[in-house]
C-alpha cells in the first residue's frame, strides 16, 4: 500500500528502505533535498514541497510524521491545512501521550483521524525491525495493519511465552495498545525502562574498572576517605571479554548488553565519548506519570537525574556542598 513519510532522518529513511523492501509505495518529503533525492534515487517518490507530497498521495492519505517532538504540532498544522475527511497522519516520534490526546481531538473536528506510534528500533531498525506501540482509533489501525506487519520485526525464532496463545500482533513486534495517546504512553514506560538498565550497566562496570584503584598511591589526609584495604582491589578486569561472557547464559543478556559489548570491543577506554548524556524527554515524562499516580518509580528516577548531572547540571550544587564543607569545618577543596 502507500504511505507518505515526513522527516528523512536516522530511522524516518531507513523506514522508508524497509517499506519499499517489503513491496510499499513511499512518497518522501523532507526539508533537506539532498535525504528526498537519495530516497528518490531508491525507488521512493520525492517531493520538494509539502503540497507536491501531498497531491502525490491517493486518497485516503495515511503521512506519517517522524520529526523530533518539539516541531511535531507545527508540522501537522502545516500538513492538516492540506488533508481531507478520512486522511490518517501519524506520529511516529517520541511526543508526549498528552499532547496526542490533544491533537487527535483537534484532528477529528477536521474529519482526519490520528495515530501515535512508539517506534524502537533505532539505527538497526532497517535490519532488525522497528517494535510499534500504537494509540488511536481501532479501524484507522487496522486499515495501516500491512504498514505495520512491514515495519515490524516479525516472530522470528522468539516463540511466544509459555502459556500464550499464540495469533496476535506482539508476537509480531506490533500492537494497538489503546485509544489516543497509548502508544506513546507505553513507549514513554519503556524508554524510562531503558534508561533505568543502560544506567544500572554503565555503574556495575565503572565499578568492575575501578576494581584495581588498591595498586594506586592514595592521600592520607584529612580530607580523604582511607581505603582501608587495598588489597581487596587489586583487579585488572577484561571488560569488553566480561560483556562477552554475560551474553551467553547470563540473567542479564539483552540487546543492551550485546550494544555494551560492541562498545568495549570498538573502544575499551570509550576515549571520543565525553560523559555527557542527553535525554530526549520520554524519561522525565515517566517520572512525571508515576508522581501523578503516586507510583514509586526510584531506579527509574535516578536514571533520568544521572543524565542530569551527566551534563554539568549539578555544578552548582556540588559548588555550594564544598563551600558548606568549607563554612562549618575550614575544609578546603583539595587541588
């Protein structure tokens, strides 16, 4: 079937790769030439306008908008001036459940209808498949259900789980998790979840490379806490080997692990990576869910303030705990 696609980037292009793949009719409009005319030069249909987009897709249009979150509602005002009763645009991007709920109010006094779509998958989602959360109208759903099939990962060798009946979508790598703003909902859960793991691997193996800090020379002073014995921590450990060996049998392989494992082995001492780590709003959001609905969510939240602080956003604290160490003790920062 056809498909529009809105934003050309790292996974909104190789989307487009893998429709095209499976036998999909993709018209691409981006606001880069150079991303339409490498996707045109595939086999898509480019346009260098969104009215050329538009005016190239057969009625009932189905666009689907994968820009960052922060454009997503100047984006559909532009595209929504363009489309007719019974058009479906989807957002594909990390937007917050919220405002979808909003928008597909809005959208539907027009007569369009409205997808959200949590999309994971990533750079190898061209390769792997991208998991979809959906949110929206069920027969808006159903109608895109060989858009989905396609983008999805498929079975695979993952049987489903003991007990299961086996049929539905998840088993597939799909699922229309509810009505306006579910699948951005469940995929918001999930990116909070994963912040929460990739958080929980980078601290046990900062803790696994510091684990020889008994062979350095250590101050003892007033303003250093002893090591008391040294000889506890005497290891020199093979981390990218150690990430190797959890990937076979070990209760926490996962994707992430084997990601943690390419690292290592692509750069054991990740020089050209500074520390600092970015977030694109879904684990703040996560938070924000469980304070609502008074859910403890502790692993979850010291993920998303580690980022924080990642960034220097602590600086000032940390500045302000050294001069109270400073204004009740005469404690000096040491050089």
């Amino acid at each position: 079937m056809q498909l529009g696609m809105i934003g050309l980037g790292r996974m909104g292009a190789n989307m487009v790769r893998r429709l095209m793949k499976g036998g999909h009719d993709c018209v691409v409009f981006d606001a880069s030439p150079d991303a339409v005319q490498a996707l045109a030069a595939e086999g898509a249909t480019g346009a260098d306008s969104l009215q050329a987009f538009v005016a190239a897709l057969q009625p009932p249009r189905a666009v689907w908008v994968m820009v960052p979150a922060g454009v997503v509602d100047g984006m559909v005002a532009e595209v929504k001036a363009l489309l007719e009763p019974g058009d479906i645009l989807i957002d594909g991007g990390n937007s917050y459940y919220i405002d979808d709920i909003r928008r597909a109010e809005e959208l539907a006094q027009d007569g369009l209808r409205y997808l959200d779509v949590g999309t994971s998958g990533g750079v190898w989602g061209l390769e792997r498949g991208y998991c979809l959360m959906i949110g929206g109208d069920t027969a808006a759903v159903q109608s895109l259900d060989p858009i989905f099939k396609t983008l999805a990962p498929g079975q695979g060798d993952i049987p489903p789980a003991p007990g299961r009946v086996a049929g539905g979508t998840a088993e597939q790598g799909y699922l229309h998790c509810g009505p306006a703003g579910a699948g951005h909902f469940v995929k918001m859960i999930h990116n909070g979840i994963e912040y929460g793991m990739m958080a929980a691997f980078a601290e046990g193996f900062n803790i696994m490379k510091r684990a020889n800090i008994g062979k350095a020379d250590h101050a003892h002073d007033a303003e250093t806490t002893p090591l008391r014995h040294p000889e506890h921590y005497q290891y020199d450990l093979p981390l990218a080997d150690i990430a190797e060996l959890w990937r076979r049998g070990s209760v926490v392989a996962s994707w992430l692990l084997d990601l943690t494992a390419n690292a290592l082995t692509e750069s054991p001492a990740l020089e050209e990576f500074s520390g600092k780590v970015s977030d694109s709003g879904e684990g703040r959001w996560t938070i924000h869910a469980a304070i609502d609905q008074g859910t403890p969510a502790p692993v979850l939240s010291a993920s998303a303030f580690q980022r924080f602080a990642s960034r220097g956003e602590d600086e000032f604290a940390c500045k302000l705990l050294s001069a109270l160490r400073y204004q009740f003790g005469g404690h000096r920062e040491k050089k």
